[in-house]
C-alpha cells in the first residue's frame, strides 16, 4: 500500500475501533493527507447486548451485525488479520484471503481495539460452548434444536434425561442472560416435541461466587436468582465447575458443603471467563492482568503513536482501578482515543485529554420479559426494567437499518412463535462442501503467486 501521508491505522472494528474510526471519519479522515485504516478479520460489528436473542430464536443473526463497509466513507477498511506489530519499525503484518498472504503496513499512529475472547480453561474447551461470537450463538441455537430432535427420538430415559440438562457455567452478564434466554425458548418449542415436553429441559446455572450479576446491587442478584428459579432453572452458587467431558458434568461446591453429585449433561455453556485477544497477548507491551496498559489518554507509554482502548486495554479510572470492560465504555473510549490520535497528528498536545465517563446506567436481561435495571442511581426490576433494556439498546444499536429490523422481528415475535427449523446440523456442515471450496480457493491463489511461464 503506497503512503499518502500520515496515516492512522486502527486494529480492530469491534465498538472501541469502529467508534474510533467513526469520530476520524468526522475529523482528520477528511484531510487528504491523513490515510485512515480499520483492519478487522470480520467485516461487521457485532452488538453483543442482543446475542442472547441469536441463540434464542427471537433475532436472526444478520440484524445484530452492522456492516462496516456501509458505515464508513472516508475510513478505509481492510478485511485482514493482524498477526504481528513490530513497535521499532512502526508497521502491522496482516494475512488475508484463503491462503493467508502476508503484507506490511506502515503506521505513524496505531489504535489497538482488537478486544477479548473467551477463556476456556484448556480441558473443558473441546467440550464446552462460548457465548462471545455470532458464530457461537448460531451454533447454539442450532445445537440446542439438535438436542430436541435427539432427545425425542430416545428410547432410554437416562440418557433422555442426559440430553435435555443444559448447564450454563457463570452467573455474570452474559450467563443470566444466556440462561434465561435459552430456558424460555426450549420451553416454548418443547411443545412440538411430545416426549420432550412430558419430561421438561432441566436447565442449571452454576457460579461461583454466593450471588448472581456481581455488577449489580446484590439486592438485584437476588431478584435475579429468585426469578431465574421461579422460571424452573436450578442456581447453583458457590459452585464450581470440575470437570465436564460432554457426558458427565463434575461440579466442587464450597468447601462448607459436600461437593453435588455429577450431572449428567450433553451441553455446557462457557461464560465464566474471558481474557484478551491472541494479538493483544502476543504483543510485548506492558499488561495488566492480560490487558495493555495504557494512561488515561490511553497512549502506551513508551511508545509514541500507540494507543489502546476498549476490553484489551486497562484504562485508568478515577480511583486507579481500569474502567470495566463493557460496550459503554469501549465506544466512548474509541471516540475519545480517536479525538486524541486527531490531536496529536495535528500536533496539538494540549488538545489530548484524558478518558473519563461515569456510567449512566447498566441492563440485564433475565428472561420472562423480565430484566434487572440501574439507571441514574435507582434500581429497577421486572416487566418495566425489561422494557427499558429494549429500549436503550434499540437506541445503541447503530444504523437506522438494524434497529427497523430488530424492532419488526421483535414485533413479529409477539404474534408467532419462535420456531425449530435447524438449518445447521452435523450432516450438512460435513457435506456443505466448504472445505473443498476452501481449498479449491487456496490452490487458486497459489497458483496465481506461482512464477509464469
Ligand atoms: C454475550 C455478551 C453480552 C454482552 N452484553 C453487554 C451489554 O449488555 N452491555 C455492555 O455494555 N457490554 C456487553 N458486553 C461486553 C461488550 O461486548 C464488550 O465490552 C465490547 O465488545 C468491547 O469492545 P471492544 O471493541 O474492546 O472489543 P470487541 O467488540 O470484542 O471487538 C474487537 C474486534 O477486534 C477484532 N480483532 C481481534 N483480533 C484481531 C486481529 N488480530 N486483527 C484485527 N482485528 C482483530 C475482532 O474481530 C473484533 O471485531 C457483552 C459481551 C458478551 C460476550
């Protein structure tokens, strides 16, 4: 890629990098010498608030994405994984296509913003499913209707039984909300499936700590429980997972008490742990708890024109403590990372200010048209906090396109019920030929590299 002169590149378009590149986009990516990059291996953001409603049914996968191409004008964008940075020559490597070329990309300023992924603790990883992509929670939905059809066809009860406990290991966000999504929607199309629906899915929620949503006031971690029970799902707290090798779930309990037989389970959800991205982890930064450090500017110190913000950076609060890693923060640190990369391009230091936001408010989904709510320093729960979770990430969601289709597929789900169509299954993923296509692509490119005659 020939430089056209200073040029900012942003690894990266998760809501930390897409914010960035939006705020540029307004700025200095309107000056003909300036060049800004976005490089991403995915091209889309992905609006994690709603992937609870993926797994579940109630949204299709394509409303919860936003496509960066569309989004963008002036901001270039690369459809590429970033494998390495060399901090002293100042320049990114990227793979791209199906035979993963390699090219050097110069930078006088780099945005890191390539987020976090799930941690699964290396023994249970075969076995267990994330909730962190949209690819999980397709596979999820997929996965759970799976379940259904097999469950039905069995003629032993025991491993009936085996196939229809689901357990969700981690009682934070992304737990409750996975759980109480799930557990609404195995019941409403359990009755499709006359076996299934005479035994009831047992559904189990298992966390460590002695109470669910530890973001939120513990008063609302009760509610949590109490109503995640009522719904029929068992909460375990204080209990860890052991073991899980797809057939038999081992649980530890606290040490007051005996530690509970295993479950017999087909399914485990992981959302018990997340670290940062294999890039940030490959990077010789320095780090805290896995995550760059960076000052409140969100420059990396030592290191000039390098900055990092959104889950894979630790921001300094306030009080010292890094700001936590949630959608909220990451946007506002991408627009603010990127009025300071416009400051200091422009060489306009005193224009750098630090990253400071007071959250206005946090929502969890629990189920049932249920949510729990903090908003302004009051709490909310129920029917009403639900509705005003709806309505906040409407409004969050970016594009007009995306919020019209959510709200029209949310709308539709109060007149139809969700439905069983399982269009992922493991026969069609084997004979869906796309390896073969992938590596008919592979021999093409190489082919095309190859010296001609
Ligand atoms: C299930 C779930 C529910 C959540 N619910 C909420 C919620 O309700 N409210 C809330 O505020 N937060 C929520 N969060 C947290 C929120 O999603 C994260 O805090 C947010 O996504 C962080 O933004 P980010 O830009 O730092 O990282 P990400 O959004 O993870 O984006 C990182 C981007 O970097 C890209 N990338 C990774 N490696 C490379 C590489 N080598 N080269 C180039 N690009 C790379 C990735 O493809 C990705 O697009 C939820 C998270 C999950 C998993």
């Amino acid at each position: 890629m020939s430089r056209t002169g200073r040029r900012i590149v942003i690894l990266g378009a998760g809501f930390a990098g897409l914010y960035a590149a939006l705020e540029l986009e307004r700025t200095v990516a309107r000056d003909p010498g300036v060049e800004v990059l976005l490089i991403d291996p995915q091209n889309f953001l992905l609006f994690t608030p709603m992937l609870h409603e993926v797994a579940s049914g109630s949204l299709d996968p394509s409303s919860i994405v936003v496509p960066i191409r569309e989004t963008l004008r002036r901001v270039q964008f690369l459809n590429a994984h970033t494998t390495a940075v060399d901090f002293a020559a100042r320049t990114v490597t990227v793979t791209y296509g199906a035979d993963r070329r390699a090219r050097t990309i110069a930078f006088d300023h780099l945005l890191i913003a390539a987020g976090s992924q799930t941690r699964f603790p290396p023994a249970l990883r075969p076995h267990v499913h994330g909730m962190k992509t949209i690819h999980d929670a397709l596979v999820l939905r997929n996965w759970l209707i799976g379940l259904l059809e097999r469950a039905e066809i069995e003629e032993d009860p025991a491993r009936r039984r085996a196939l229809l406990t689901i357990a969700v290991a981690g009682g934070g966000f992304s737990g409750v909300e996975t759980i109480g999504a799930i557990n609404d929607f195995v019941h409403e199309v359990a009755r499709h499936y006359p076996r299934v629906s005479a035994e009831s899915p047992r559904l189990v929620l298992i966390e460590s700590n002695d109470r669910l949503l530890p973001e939120f006031e513990p008063a609302l971690g009760e509610y949590t429980a109490a109503r995640l029970r009522d719904a029929g799902i068992e909460v375990r707290l204080r209990t860890k997972v052991a073991a899980f090798d797809g057939r038999s779930l081992a649980l530890d309990a606290a040490s007051d008490a005996a530690s509970p037989m295993p479950l017999a389970a087909r399914t485990l959800i992981w959302t018990a742990g997340v670290g940062p991205s294999p890039l940030i982890e490959s990077l010789s930064l320095a780090k805290e708890r896995g995550r760059i450090a960076v000052d409140d500017t969100m420059a990396v110190p030592g290191h000039e024109g390098v900055w990092a913000c959104g889950d894979g950076a630790a921001v300094p609060g306030p009080y010292g403590k890094p700001y936590p890693t949630t959608a909220q923060h990451a946007m506002r640190q991408g627009v603010q990372a990127a009025r300071n990369i416009a400051a200091a391009a422009r060489g306009q230091a005193a224009q750098i200010r630090p990253f400071r936001y007071e959250m206005l408010g946090q929502f969890a989904a629990i189920g049932r048209h249920r949510a729990v709510a903090t908003l302004f320093g009051r709490t909310f729960s129920g029917f009403i906090a639900w509705l005003m979770w709806r309505g906040a990430y409407l409004s969050m969601l970016p594009r007009v396109d995306r919020k019209v289709r959510v709200f029209l597929q949310w709308t539709l789900e109060m007149l139809f019920a969700r439905d069983t169509v399982q269009l992922l299954t493991a026969e069609n993923m084997r004979t869906g030929r796309i390896e073969e296509l992938m590596d008919s692509a592979r021999a093409a490119e190489s082919a095309d590299q190859a010296p001609q005659p």
